[in-house]
C-alpha cells in the first residue's frame, strides 16, 4: 500500500496571555475592555504592584458599579413611597423623643438578621415613616431584599387575589422579602369596609412571616385600640401576639414635623406620615 497522504492541518498561534484573559473576562460577564487591562497592566509595570493590588485595580471598579447596580435595582424593588434617609432626618427637632443611637442601631440590619419584628407607634407627622424608609433604604444597601406596602396598598392587594384566585402566590409574595415595612396601619378605613376579608387576610400574610422573617409596622393606633381597628377581638388577639413576640416596640410622642413646617410656610422634610396632629410635649416610651 502506498503511503497515506498527510492531512494539511491549519497552524494557530496560541492566544496570549492578555487575550486569553480578556476571554476569561468575557466568559464571566465582567465588562473590561482591551484598553482597561491595557492600562492596568502599564500602571503595574511602572509601579511594580503586588500580584493582589493589580487583581484590585483591574477588578475592583467592576465589582463597585455591580454592587451599586444591586443596590439601586432593590431599592427600586422595595416600592419606597419616598426617597427617605437618615442623613436627612431633622434630629434636632423631637430631640428627646427619638433616640438617634437606637435609629442607627436599626439601620445596621441587625434586628433583620435576628428576624425580629419592629412596631413603631406615634402620633401623626414625628417621622415614623421617613425613619422606617430610611432604615430599610440602609437594609438595601446591606443587601437584604425589602418591600413597602401601605395597609390600604396591603388590603387591596390581597383582596384582589381572592377575585383572582392568586391568594397563595400572594402570600408567598409577601413572605419572601427579609423585612416588609408595612405603613399607615390604621388609615384604610375604606379598604377595610369594601373587603369583609381584610382583617383575615393581614393576619395570614403576619402568620406566614412569623419567626421566619422582619415585619415593621407603622401606625398612629396603639395596641389597645387594635381590637376596634381588626373588628375582631380573638383575631386581633392572635395578630398581637404573633406581630410583638420578642419585637422591639418604639412609642414616640412629640410635636408634629409637619404641622411646625406648615405653620411658618415651608416644605416639611419628614414626609410619610398622615395628617398632622396637634404639638404635644415630647417624650419617648420605648420598649425592647
């Protein structure tokens, strides 16, 4: 037999080392250009960096634009009615009956991570509802997933899954963000008359969160009056329960925000709360 001919086979160069690395970057979604690792690679040269000081300048951009583009995209999934922070909250004002430290403490996400519940009560316009939005802006950025609903917001959703036959799609929902900031408890007024449910829906979503995640709630009615508010004396007792059971509760008393703003003309920057109330001397009861 003759020889058998030799398949002429196409030679490649291998890839360098710069553009296997910029296929390495491709392959895990990390948008570097061929002129950013070029620079990177001259300023290691010329300043003779560590092997992790270059992994740094070449990577750590990237990771903080991905990590702010985390943040913005829960922030934006929370559904905040405001953009509300603690840099922006008036501390002077109720100096004595809103306790900075503990408001810092919260928004470190420390209560979220022990799934505790947070109940903050007070009157109309003292800021309960830009501090809970501020905090749980901070939960955010720490990245724990949070979701605002008001308790109108919360009833009408709910009731609606009852037309719709959704209701345990939406109570899985509302039991998946790490904290559920739920606002206003006690202005839905008309919500809860047009649904006979409501006071039996709320219940549901509180009992599906129980010991498993944070729940904050938000009102001007103390516990007392929460037996009128649910129209139901044995299930307002056992929302009670589950809502306070090792909860830190916050009583705040002191002068409306808003109300001193509208008096001497101008925009109040506390924001969230319902209609304002009539000053009252400040004093704070806060229970843990």
């Amino acid at each position: 037999m003759g020889r058998a001919k030799h398949e002429t086979r196409k030679i490649t160069n291998p890839a360098t080392k710069r553009e296997r690395c910029l296929g390495h970057f491709e392959a895990l979604r990390i948008p570097i250009t061929p002129d950013a690792l070029d620079a990177a690679l001259l300023r290691a040269e010329k300043e003779a960096l560590p092997y992790l000081s270059f992994l740094d300048l070449v990577l750590g951009d990237q990771a903080t634009k991905r990590r702010e583009r985390s943040i913005e995209r829960r922030i934006h999934d929370a559904h905040f009615a405001e953009t509300k922070t603690l840099e922006a909250f008036d501390w002077d004002f109720n100096k004595k009956a809103i306790d900075r430290q503990q408001m810092e403490q919260l928004a470190t996400g420390d209560f979220i991570e022990r799934r505790t519940n947070l109940i903050m009560i007070g009157l109309s316009g003292v800021g309960k509802s830009h501090l809970m939005q501020a905090i749980g802006r901070k939960a955010c950025a720490l990245g724990y997933r949070v979701l605002y609903r008001t308790s109108a917001q919360l009833i009408s959703d709910l009731t609606a899954s009852l037309a719709d036959k959704t209701l345990p799609q939406k109570l899985s929902y509302y039991s998946r963000p790490q904290l559920l900031i739920i606002d206003e408890w006690g202005f839905d007024r008309v919500e809860r008359l047009e649904s006979p449910q409501a006071a039996h829906l709320l219940y549901k979503v509180i009992a599906s969160r129980s010991q498993q995640s944070s729940t904050a709630l938000i009102s001007n009615i103390d516990f007392d009056r929460w037996g009128d508010y649910l129209a139901d004396g044995p299930l307002a007792m056992g929302f009670v329960d589950r809502l306070i059971e090792g909860a830190i509760i916050i009583k705040i008393k002191g002068d409306s925000y808003r109300a001193w703003h509208n008096r001497i003309g101008r925009p109040s920057s506390h924001g969230g709360d319902s209609a304002a109330s009539a000053p009252e001397t400040a004093s704070a009861k806060i229970q843990t």
